[in-house]
C-alpha cells in the first residue's frame, strides 16, 4: 500500500515521506510554506510516483498556507497554476493552484 505523510517536523523543516509497503521510496523536504527538494529511491520510482507526489504535497500545504513556494523551477508546478520567479523559484497563492491541470498521461503509470 502507498502512504505519503509527514514523518518528521523540526525548527520549521519537515520530511514527507513516500512508502510503498512499509518502505521508504521517496521523500521531499519543506521549510515551512516552501519544497526544497524531492528525492526518489531510483529513475523507476521516480517516473512512477513523481507527479502523486508533488500534487500531493501541494495539496497538503496549500491547506496550511496562504501561499506555497518552491525553491526550484519544475515545469509541473505551472500545470497547477505556479508562476516562475525572476530568482528561478516558483509560487502560487492558495486560490491559484488548480488540480485540474493535465499530467500528460503520467499521473497514472
């Protein structure tokens, strides 16, 4: 069984993690209201559960925050109605992001 959940939660960082089974396959990482990063077990995992992930984890903190960020620039976000920053990071007020934007046939391998 697949479970992505908040594992760990100190001095403003936390660690979602990805399980399939009991084991970890996959985690990303946030500082309060902005992903730092998402790591996968391998290519494989990564094709397969990337795109649950990240509309996951967007899903969680656009119900906590006002506004979700993302340290990095990742072309997905913009599907959910992130605009890219002139720093190369990205944002979306809680109201802009939208989950009816397409995965391009990758949101069920």
């Amino acid at each position: 069984m697949l479970k992505f959940s908040c594992e760990k939660s100190e001095n403003g960082f936390s660690v979602y993690v990805l399980r399939d089974d009991g084991k970890e396959i996959g985690n990303a990482t946030v500082k309060e209201n902005t992903i730092l990063s998402f790591t996968y077990a391998d290519e494989r995992v990564s094709l397969l559960y990337s795109e649950f992930t990240l509309r996951s984890l967007v899903f969680l903190l656009r119900d906590k925050f006002d506004e979700v960020k993302v340290a990095f620039y990742e072309p997905r976000f913009e599907r959910l109605g992130f605009k890219k920053q002139d720093d190369g990071t990205m944002r979306a007020g809680k109201l802009e992001i939208n989950f009816s934007g397409t995965c391009e046939g990758h949101c069920s391998h």
